[in-house]
C-alpha cells in the first residue's frame, strides 16, 4: 500500500519563515536607517512650506525653521 505524503504543513512552514526573515531584514533597516529617512522627509516638508531646513545636533533631529517650539521631546 503506497503513502500520499502531505507537503502542505512544510510549504507553510516554509513561508512563515521566510516572511519572518524579511520582517527582520525591513526592521533592522529601518533602526539604522531611521534617522536619515526622518531627515530626508522633514526637509522635503520644509521645501514645500518654503521653510529653511535646520539640522539638529544628531541624525534625525533636523527641523524646519520657526518650529523649534513643536519639537517632540520639549
């Protein structure tokens, strides 16, 4: 008498790891990448509210100018 086998747990398996893999991957860039993008935003916002972009002391911290007072943190 000859077996079926069933594939379709591994293939799961399968596919859950991988997606896990790619979430790490996207979570670890974003972490070293995070500033920078955050910088990158602000200033295209700046431009088109046709504010002066000011860089902070650290990645990540950049404003547009006149608002100092809406910093998060403060």
């Amino acid at each position: 008498m000859k077996m079926k086998l069933n594939n379709k747990g591994q293939t799961l398996v399968e596919y859950v790891l991988i997606i896990s893999l790619i979430t790490v991957v996207a979570v670890a860039v974003v972490k070293i990448f995070g500033g920078y993008l955050k910088d990158t935003v602000t200033k295209m916002g700046c431009e088109m509210m046709d504010k002066q972009f000011v860089e902070g002391s650290k990645i990540g911290e950049g404003y547009c100018e006149g608002d100092e007072n809406r910093l998060l943190g403060d």
